[in-house]
C-alpha cells in the first residue's frame, strides 16, 4: 500500500513538472530605460553625443549654451525590447522623433501587461539665456505680455504689428553670473529699452564660456503671413514691366509683363519678340492668356492690366508696331485677345503712360507725349477713352500741362480718378464725372514742407470714396514716400505719418480692401515691404517683410474678398513670384 502511494506521488510530481515545461515563457514586464541620449551636429555637421543621467523617474541632460532644445531628437535604449515608448499618445523611436524640450517632457513606457512608468527628460543647461519677453508692467505701451521662445542663439518673439517697436524694454533671465550687452550698453531686465524696429543682437557673456556668444532678436508678427502661390517656376522667360489685377469674381491674381532677357529656353530675345504676355491664377495652377510666347504683335512696353465689371480682362500698352511707340488697348474675349478699337489709336508717341476700365466699363489711357503734336507740346498730359467704337480724347484743360507722371485709375466706389505729377513737381487729383474732369481739392499742391515730387505717382480711392495719393521726394540721394488723404472736412491733402525710406529705389505701390484698409508697399535696399495704415495711432503700422534682397520690380493689388497680393521679381535670380497675405497658406 505504501509502494502505491508512492508511486502515485512520484507520477503526480512528474505531471507537474512536464505541464510546467510545457508552459509559455514568462512575459517580461520591465520598463526601464538602459540609455537616454541627444547626438546634435554643429554648424560643420558633426556630431556629439549628450548622455542623460537617470535617476529614478527622471532623466537629465546637460547641454551647451548654443543648442537649440526645441527640435530635438532623443536617443535611447530600454531593458524591454517589447514596450512602447509614448510622449502624450504619439510613439517614439529612437533617433527618429522630434520633441520641443524647452520645457521638461513626460515620457510614458508602457509594457505588455498595459502597466506603465513616466519619466520626465529635463534639459540643464549650466550657462544659458533662461527667458525673454515683452510684458505690460514694463512697457506701457504694450496691451498683453509677449514671450519669446529661445531656440539655441536665436530669441524668437511674435508681436502684434501695431505696437511700437522703438523703445520697448525686455525681461529676461540668465544663470547666475552672465552678462547681456547690446553694442556696449549693458542691460538690465525690466529696465533698457531698445528699438526692435532694427535687428537688435545681445552679447551674452560668462566666465564658463571660452568666448562670448551672440543671441539674435527675430522678431515676427502675430497674424496673416506673406505665403508664396506656388513656386518660382510660374513664369520660365525674364520678366519686365509687372502689373497685376484681380479678377471680380474668382478673386484670383492675373499678371501681365513683358517678355524681355531671354526666352524660356534661355535663348536671348530678339527685340521683335520682346512681347506681353498674360497668365491668371486658377487656385491650383497658373494658366496663359493667349500665347506664353506673348499676344502683342511685336515689342511692347509701360503695360497695364484691369479688368471691366463682367470680368473681361484688357491690356494696354505703348506699342512699338512699325516703330511708333503708340497706345494699343486689347481685351480677352472667347479665348481671344482682340484690339479695342485701332491698335497704335493715339495721335502721338506715349512717353508716360497708365491704363485702366474705369466707370461705366470705359477702358481710359492717361498719358504724356513724347514730342509735340498739334494742340499738345512735348510732355503734355493726355488722356483718352473709348466710348462710341472709338478713343475720344478727354484730355482735361490744366495750368500745368506738361507732366512728370500720370496714373489713371478706378476705385472701389467705382468712379474714375487721376493722380498726376506735373512738371514743377507738384501734384494733382481729378476725378472723372459727366465726361468731366474735376480736380479733388487744390491743384498743383505739395506737402508743408514745400519739397518737389519726384519720377512717379500713384492714387486709390476706397469703397466709401476716401481718396489717396502717393508719391516720392529725394532728401540727400534718398527717395522718401510720401502718402496723402484727402479731407472733405477741410478740402485739404494731409499727410499720413511717415511711409517709410525706399533708398534709392522708386518701386512703390498702394492698395485699399473693401473695407478701406491702406496697405502700402515699398522696396529698398534691403527688400520688399509692406505697412498697413492705423487709423486710432493716425501713423502706419510696423513694416512687414514680403522678400529679402534687392527688388528689381512688384506691383500690390487687394481681391474683392479682402486678400492682398503681390508679384515681384528678384535681382538675384530673375524669377518671379507671387504671394498672398492670409492666415494659412
């Protein structure tokens, strides 16, 4: 009986132990990091390790002053091959994914049983510029605080466009024992003002450092941004002479110029071929008007776009058909550019010249002459429209007749103006009514200063008929902009604060949206820009910068639902480009 007993116990022990063999391995439940590192290039490309010390639930990495921990990739190993490592609910990989650690990150690894263990990575930098901004109790002119992001040597801050730059006063913070200087002045947080209007850098300097380094103020706006359409590629051949409108109903950008340089295979223009073409916006692609190689018969110039109220697009031109140099208007219709009424239609060679459908869907020249002809003398104003199948003259009886400048031009009330920029270098606005020209307010009128116009003027006129006239002065080589406002209170032109210095550039341009926001661009020599105007300060607003570098010609228009537009041509590379002025891209 005690032999049976046995034997059983001894069959049951083996069961056991064969069902135990039999078993599934045992799942591995660690969730520990073994390594935890950032590998960071510098400005050679090469690379240095940074390894974290873990301690407990936190792991710490020391790096130097310059590195950027905003876009950072972490490097680690953990002693579980089957966990998963989280920030928030977005997987990690080694070596691979990115994480702004301006701030201590959680990171979550989770096993196979569900459970999990947080860590939390913290950057210590021993040497460092710990905080920057702008707040209100340090500036009085600001209406919220501003704080800016540190990325390596860079002090990124974003800043309404309204707020005045010239004296603001920053709050930082640095380790103990580190300097900050601007030029030679040493800064004191909550205490030195500077002008943030130019490119301020800070001189940052300790003695744990081998020499001292320099932190960069890049200062942007809150709000719409200037995004490019597209790329580049839009247009293959040089470009001169851009104009842009926008079309009434699918608020799209249509650019006219003249083909100029060399074609689209590189090849040199002849001048016969140097011709205007057209290409519109479709909202995902760029579409020609006619043929890309151009739709003038021969070589062309001084070319305007405008569009009639049923959005039929027109062109006009200084033609040089049988060596001329006369006006010629087309028109887009049935996918065909047609003459309105005789091409080379003006009884002289144009010198000066604009063009634009005005009211009454009027398609209107305004222009100088190039030598006399009877009843005009040489740079005398004169102006055309086309009203009963053929151009009329409407040239309006003036003191000063003889002419530095003339655009033609309708406004958003939808009435026809004229800013012109006579031969003594002062100004005059007329607008068209009952086939008559009117002048707005005094003519031949400067600014308080008495200083002469210069070259060129421009004009626009909002949806509530505030009319606005533009212009350039010369002080010392520079061109200063000049923008005034007519005041029906006074029947008087006032200036509007100080436009801005374009150097030794005369590209500029003025645009009002529906709503009768002034937007004014500029070019100098240091780029493209534009400013809006405040009407509460009754001074612009701070410039915003469309491209960097030498501009070598643009042209502003605002769409019908509120977007602004401008298409530029670079110096360095020829090429041009189209951008808008939106929220989002």
């Amino acid at each position: 009986m005690k032999t049976i007993k046995t034997i059983t116990t001894l069959l049951l022990l083996i069961a056991v132990g064969l069902s135990s063999s039999c078993k599934k391995d045992q799942v591995m439940y660690g969730k520990g990091f073994e390594t935890f590192k950032f590998i960071v290039k510098d400005a050679l490309n090469v690379e240095t390790e940074y390894p974290g010390v873990i301690s407990g639930d936190e792991i710490i990495v020391a790096l130097p002053t310059e590195i950027d921990v905003t876009h950072l990739k972490a490097s680690f190993t953990i002693d579980n091959p089957r966990t998963i490592v989280q920030v928030n609910t977005k997987v990690q990989e080694s070596g691979i994914s990115e994480q702004d650690f301006s701030q201590p990150v959680s990171y979550k690894v989770k096993a196979e049983d569900k459970s999990t263990r947080s860590y939390s990575v913290r950057i210590e930098k021993k040497i460092a510029l710990q905080s920057f901004g702008f707040f209100k109790a340090d500036n009085p002119v600001l209406e919220e605080d501003y704080q800016a992001v540190i990325r390596g040597l860079t002090i990124d801050i974003s800043v309404h466009e309204t707020i005045d730059l010239t004296k603001l006063v920053a709050r930082f913070q640095t380790t103990t024992g580190s300097t900050l200087k601007v030029g030679a002045i040493t800064q004191e947080s909550k205490v030195t003002p500077n002008n943030f209007g130019n490119p301020v850098v800070y001189t940052f300097t300790d003695t744990g450092l081998p020499a001292p380094l320099n932190f960069n103020v890049q200062l942007s706006f809150i709000g719409p941004k200037w995004w490019m359409i597209g790329d580049k590629s839009m247009i293959t051949s040089t470009t001169n002479g851009l104009k842009m409108a926008i079309h009434p109903f699918t608020k799209y950008p249509y650019i006219v110029y003249n083909r100029t340089g060399k074609d689209e295979k590189g090849v040199d223009l002849p001048d016969t071929e140097k011709k205007v073409a057209v290409i519109s916006y479709t909202g995902t692609d760029w579409k020609y008007l006619g043929l890309a190689s151009g739709i003038s018969e021969t070589r062309a110039d001084l070319t305007n776009i405008a569009f009639d109220d049923e959005g039929t697009p027109y062109v006009g031109y200084k033609d040089y058909f049988g060596t001329e140099q006369k006006a010629t208007v087309l028109k887009f219709v049935n996918d065909t550019w047609t003459s309105v009424g005789d091409k080379n239609f003006s009884p002289m060679r144009v010198d000066k010249f604009s063009f634009t459908v005005g009211e009454n869907n009027q398609p209107m020249i305004g222009a100088s002459t190039f030598t006399a002809i009877p009843g005009f003398a040489k740079r005398a104003i004169y102006v055309s429209n086309f009203t009963a199948g053929q151009w009329a003259n409407i040239t309006p009886a003036v003191a000063s007749p003889l002419i530095g400048g003339v655009q033609v031009f309708k406004g958003l009330d939808g009435k026809t103006y004229m800013a012109v920029l006579d031969r003594n270098s002062s100004l005059s606005m007329y607008k068209f009514q009952n086939n008559t020209w009117n002048a707005i307010g005094p003519v031949g009128f400067r600014t308080s200063d008495n200083l002469p116009a210069f070259t060129t003027v421009i004009g626009a006129a909002s949806a509530a008929g505030e009319v606005y006239i533009g212009y350039q002065t010369v002080i010392s080589s520079e061109r200063i902009n000049r923008i005034l406002k007519f005041n029906k209170a006074t029947s008087l032109w006032e200036e509007l604060g100080s436009a801005g210095n374009s150097q030794g550039t005369e590209k500029y341009a003025l645009a009002i949206d529906p709503k009768g926001k002034l937007y004014f661009a500029f070019a100098n020599n240091f780029g493209l820009y534009v400013k809006t105007f405040n009407d509460e300060t009754k001074n612009w607003n701070n410039q915003r910068l469309v491209v960097s570098g030498t501009i070598d010609e643009f042209d502003m228009q605002v769409s019908a639902d509120g977007i602004p537009y401008i298409v530029v041509r670079t110096a360095a590379d020829k090429k041009t480009a189209v951008y808008k002025y939106t929220i989002t891209k």
